[in-house]
C-alpha cells in the first residue's frame, strides 16, 4: 500500500481540531497537512494557511504534499450562513467544486464531504427521518449540502472520484466550540454550566434535536472513509443517528451533576431552522454497508463533557 497523505480543509473548525489530531494518530504526523483560512495557535505538525476557495493555492498543496485524501471540512454553517446567504453559497460550493476537481486531476484517492440533517426541511417525516427523505432544505447551508450531495454523487458516477459523506447530525465535544451552527447550543451549556452561569437557550425547551459525541462523529468519519469501497452503496450522503435530546433534556441531565444549574430560553431565528430539521435519523444503511453503531447515549455524552471539560479549566489549557 503507498503512503496515505491527508489534507484537510477547515482544520480550526469544531471537527477538524479532533479529526486532524486522529489522522495524526492513524497516517503519522509527518503525513497529514492541516489546513484553514486562519492560522493556529500551538499547532502540532503540518499546517498551512489556504483559502480554499482558491483552486490554484489548493492545487499547489496537492501537489506540494503529493496528497492521498481530501478531508473537506471547510463551509459555513446554518445560523451563521442565514445572515449572508449569497456569500454562504459562493464559500460552500466553490471550495467543494475546487476540491473535486483537483481531485479529479490530481489522482487522489479519497474525497471525504461533510453533509448535514440540514439537507431536510419542512413536511418531512420527522421521527426516524430515511435516508431517501426528500430534500427541501430551508437554509443556505442546507441547499449547499444537498447539492454538494448531488455532486459526489455525480463525480463517483462520471469520473470514479471516490468521495465518501455523512449527514452530520449536531455534534458535541469538550475539545472545539461550535462555528455557527443551530445545534451549537448543546456545546455552549456545558461551558455555563462548569463555569457556574445560567445558560440562556435560543431553542425551546422541547426541541428534539438529531445529535452525537464526538468521539462517534470522528468513529463513523474514519470507519467511512476505511470502509471497502465495493460496501458502499450510497454515493450522495450516509444518514448516521447518535442521540435525540432537547434542550431541557440536556439541561436536566446536567442538574444531576449540578443541581443549582439553570437555564432559561429565549428562542430567536435559529428557532425556525430548528423546527425544519428531523428529530431522529434511520441509519440503517449506514450499519448495513459499514457496520456503523453509535456509543454514546444521553447520560455518556453528559458525563465525559463535564468530566473533561472540568478538567480542561482547572488545568487552564481551554484554549476555545
Ligand atoms: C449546524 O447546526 O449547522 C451544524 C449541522 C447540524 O450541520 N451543526
């Protein structure tokens, strides 16, 4: 087997931050070049400012580095892409046309493209949401991805580009912040809650939310992308289910840990985008072609942010 080399684009995001460090661990440090439009502080091995909207600067890289694999990570997210939407859309399909064509042209081997449950939208079956739903998605970021589907799909069928994507529900860790997402919310409670604040809400307490640790959100990325390719039957995106929580679920999981925390909720315009997206996901597909099986239920998640996320404070190397 040659030597895999990994680029990743948006390496400083909320996924990347971990992702780069496993693919440290899996390639080797010397083997993975760690990408963002903004540098890193303390960053450990490879790293390279790029615009990845800029074909020629990711080309370079490509051929600088004689990359393997493309993780692209970078794109702007549901809440924050709602504030400009014609910029979002320029951002999230440019950078992926960029990386599918140097791709194409340049022989890597593997394309990895982040989806999201943001590709559903209203009059869908919300509960248990199949991986053929249709897709109306109501935000800029969720017509970005459900057309970035569409092109993986494509550039399997036309040119055989192996690129592999999940539907990432909501994803919570104690490593990274969120970058602008409507699930951001259930990150941000657990730093109110070990720093002894009321966490205010911009979701109702009811709101039933797709969501998943981490550590299983960078489980499925890697058993994906390791995954044989003749095992993949699905080419636009995988849905992949972790946990279904609500804001005042979260918060009564806390209170078993720090029965003083409070929350209050003042719902703004992520409210809406919220209530367009499923509240459970069938994975089915996904542990039918690669064995996928989530590890972290409601009370785990919980404990491991509180647990590591105290111990990141007291030791002071937040470094969010
Ligand atoms: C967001 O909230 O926009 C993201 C996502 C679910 O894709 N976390």
């Amino acid at each position: 087997m040659n030597q895999e080399v990994v680029l990743i684009t948006g390496a400083g995001g909320q996924l990347g931050t971990v992702l780069t460090k496993e693919l440290q661990q899996i390639y080797g440090i010397d083997n993975v070049v760690a990408t963002d439009i903004r540098p890193q502080d303390n960053f450990n091995g490879t790293f390279e400012i790029l615009d990845a909207t800029d074909l020629k600067a990711l080309e370079d890289l490509v051929k600088e580095y004689n990359i393997t694999q493309i993780y692209h990570l970078a794109a702007i997210l549901s809440a924050k892409g709602e504030q400009a939407p014609m910029p979002t859309w320029d951002i999230n399909m440019k950078t992926f046309f960029n990386v599918l064509e140097v791709a194409r042209l340049f022989n890597v081997d593997k394309v990895f493209y982040p989806s999201s449950i943001a590709v559903f939208g209203n009059n869908i079956e919300r509960v248990k949401t199949p991986q053929s739903s249709y897709l109306v998605p109501e935000t800029v970021y969720g017509i970005s991805k459900a057309a970035g589907e569409q092109w993986a799909n494509y550039y399997f069928k036309k040119y055989n580009l192996d690129v592999r994507s999940l539907r990432y529900p909501g994803i919570v860790g104690y490593q990274s912040l969120g970058g602008g997402g409507t699930t951001d919310y259930a990150v941000d409670i657990f730093h109110s809650a070990i720093n002894q604040e009321t966490f205010q809400c911009f979701l109702e307490p009811n709101t039933i939310l797709p969501m998943m640790f981490m550590d299983d959100a960078i489980r499925a990325t890697i058993a994906l992308m390791q995954a044989p390719k003749e095992n993949l039957k699905t080419r636009t995106s995988y849905n992949i289910a972790g946990i279904s929580f609500s804001p005042e679920e979260l918060a009564s999981a806390i209170q078993k840990t720090y029965p003083n925390f409070k929350i209050t909720y003042k719902p703004d315009f992520r409210q809406s985008i919220a209530n367009s997206w499923p509240m459970s996901i069938d994975d089915s597909e996904a542990r039918r072609d690669w064995n996928w099986q989530p590890q972290y239920n409601l009370e785990l998640l919980t404990q491991s942010m509180l647990t590591n996320l105290k111990l990141k404070y007291s030791d002071n190397t937040i470094t969010l």
